[in-house]
C-alpha cells in the first residue's frame, strides 16, 4: 500500500529519546530551549516559542494579539477546525472570507471586503505548504491589523527569501504526527516581537512569566512542551532542507505526469514561491472520467492512498451554522471541497511508487 502519509522515525530519534527519559529532566527542559533555538534560526526569526499542539500554537497567538470579546478575526472556512476554533476559545467573533480557487487560500480581495472597526486581526492558512498570499501585508498595513499565519503545514516553505514562520507577525505551526517534520503532538509559534513573544511565553505557562515563578499576571494554560518531544523534534528540524527538496522534486514528477490528463488540475506554484508540500493537492474536475470520490475509491483499490482536505468547509458545520453561516455563503469554498483529492507526496515514496500513481489515473 502506497500510504498518503509515512513519519520517519530514525534509531538516532530512539536513541534521543531514551537519554532523555534516562536524563530524568523529561517535562520542559535543556531539550525543548534547544528546540527552539533551533527553530528560530532555521525561520530567521528572534523568537521560537515551544508548546504542545498546533491548536495550542494558534491560541497562545490570538492571546498575545490581545483578541478578546467582540473582537473579530477574519479567517478561511477552507482549513481544519483548529484554525477557527481558538477564535472561539477567545471568545472572538469568527468572520470567514472565501478562498482563492488556484491558491486554495483566503482571496485577499474577499479579506479586504470583511473588514470593519471591530477587525482585530486576520488568520490566513499557509494551507497544504503554501505560503498565503502575500498582498495581505498592505492590507493589514493600510487597515492596522496583526498577521496570525496558520503555518501549521508550511514549514520549509518560503517567498523570495523569507522563510515560513517569517512572513506575519506571529506564526503557528503544528507538529503533529504526520506533518513534514513531526514529534507525535507538538506546535511551535514563531515572531521577531518581544512583546508577542512574552505573552505567549506566560499563556503557556498558566499565566506566569519565566522570571517570576508562583505570579499570575493573567490566565493562561498548560501548553508546554516536554523534553522527550522536543529530542524528536530537534532530530526533524535538522532534516527539514532535505525533505522539503524531497518533497518538491515528488510534487514535480507528479505535476508532470498529471497535468496534461483532461480534467485533472494540478497545484501552480509562483516563481517566487517555494511550496513545503505537505499535501500534492489536485482538482478532480467535470471533465475527469470519474468524479473525485470514485476516484478516491479507485486509487484504493489499486493500493494507493490519498485524502480529502476538506470535505467540507468549516462554515456548514453546526458549531459555526449557528453563528449564522448557511450553505451558498463561501462558493468558491464549497465547490472546491467537492474537487480536491491530496496523492501521497511524502520523501519515503519511491520512483515506482510515484509512477504507479500516475499511470494508475492515466489508465482511467
């Protein structure tokens, strides 16, 4: 089975690992600092703030954005329900925009038509290795907003020379168990402001500065990170340059291979854009022999996986129908959803196995 997703765990990550239990130090320690010391350098960034989840990544941010009752927050519907859902723990209000149909991330256009006095912020989605599109800087600018990049899938990613995690003011990454570098659960937020650093730092940590134990300033959350995942973390972010490449050079062999197949589109890619693929998305179109969940089926069973992200966007959902969304509000989102199809692009798959997956939709 050709699998949409294969973590790579090394002898060295066991090995790593094992020291640390045996170390005794195994909640947040020497480990989870050099993590972060690690992940800064590698975004260009001042800061690398550890915790234990992207969600976590994505709260402590709108936290140290100061977002709080009545604000609101301007988001894609088109993204997994972490990105909206800290909105809601901060008891903001959620405004969706529609998404761009090529890029598959927020349209800057229909961003720019969402926001009103009561616009806090906005939360793009770096969505499947992307980098969102990078206009949203002047309209932030000219509207006196904050950027909250949801990188949860983009890291190695990068436009001219600006890494991702280097392209907002705060950026949330994830690494869960099957993004490009992983440690099983874990996130990572990363900034070039002290404030914002500050802030996320104590909202990790039930509301207490690193400098004065037992002394609440505000609530806050037990969102760290432990040593035994910042040791397999440490591992990844030493790797991430070679599976990034790894990944680019599947996504072009792929891309070739598909694109000339009538009703088949695959992802474009901007000449000043590096793409972290973290998922090789293609656009089942009415054209195609199949529609994309026949196709879906087919591949399965000639042994290949793949996936849909998102079957459905977040706004038809009854936790946010509820705030008043309905069916027809996003189109572009919603007819999207019924298209995409993600194909394995991960560094483990073979040069056979990447044939295999062309030839096997070729053949339909």
């Amino acid at each position: 089975m050709i699998n949409i997703s294969a973590p790579i765990i090394t002898e060295k990550d066991i090995k790593d690992i094992s020291e640390v239990l045996r170390s005794g130090m195994i909640a947040g320690g020497p480990k989870v600092s050099e993590l972060e010391k690690e992940f800064a350098s590698y975004c260009g960034t001042e800061y690398a703030i550890a915790v234990n989840s992207g969600t976590a990544a994505l709260h402590c941010a709108l936290y140290a954005l100061g977002v709080k009752k009545n604000d609101e927050v301007i988001t894609t519907p088109f993204t997994f329900v972490a990105t909206a859902n800290p909105i809601l723990m901060q008891n903001a209000k959620i405004v969706f925009a529609d998404i761009d149909e090529d890029t598959f991330c927020i349209d800057p256009k229909e961003v720019e038509a969402h926001i009103t006095p009561a616009t806090k912020a906005l939360l793009p989605v770096s969505l499947y290795g992307r980098p969102f599109d990078q206009s949203l800087q002047e309209i932030a600018k000219t509207n006196n907003l904050k950027i909250l990049d949801d990188a949860a899938q983009s890291i190695g990613a990068k436009v001219e020379n600006n890494m991702a995690g280097n392209l907002a003011d705060i950026s949330a990454f994830s690494l869960y168990a099957t993004k490009n570098i992983m440690c099983g659960e874990g996130g990572m937020l990363t900034t070039n402001d002290p404030d914002l650093n500050e802030l996320c730092r104590r909202f990790r940590h039930h509301g207490q500065s690193e400098q004065t134990q037992y002394e609440y300033a505000d609530i806050g959350y037990n969102y760290r990170m432990t040593d035994i995942l910042a040791a397999l973390a440490l591992n990844q972010i030493k790797t991430v340059e070679e599976i990034t490449e790894k990944r680019n050079e599947n996504a072009k062999k792929l891309s070739q291979g598909l694109e000339k197949i009538e009703g088949i589109t695959v992802p474009s890619i901007e000449a000043n854009t590096r793409h972290a693929f973290h998922q090789f998305t293609i656009r089942v179109m009415p054209e195609f022999k199949l529609n994309r969940d026949e196709l879906k089926s087919h591949l399965q069973e000639h042994g290949i996986g793949s996936g849909i992200y998102y079957p459905k966007p977040l706004h038809l959902h009854p936790h946010f129908k509820n705030l008043g969304y309905k069916e027809g509000d996003f189109p572009v989102a919603e007819r999207v959803a019924k298209e995409v199809l993600s194909l394995p692009v991960h560094p483990s798959l073979s040069p056979e196995d990447i044939e295999k997956i062309i030839e096997t939709i070729k053949n339909i």
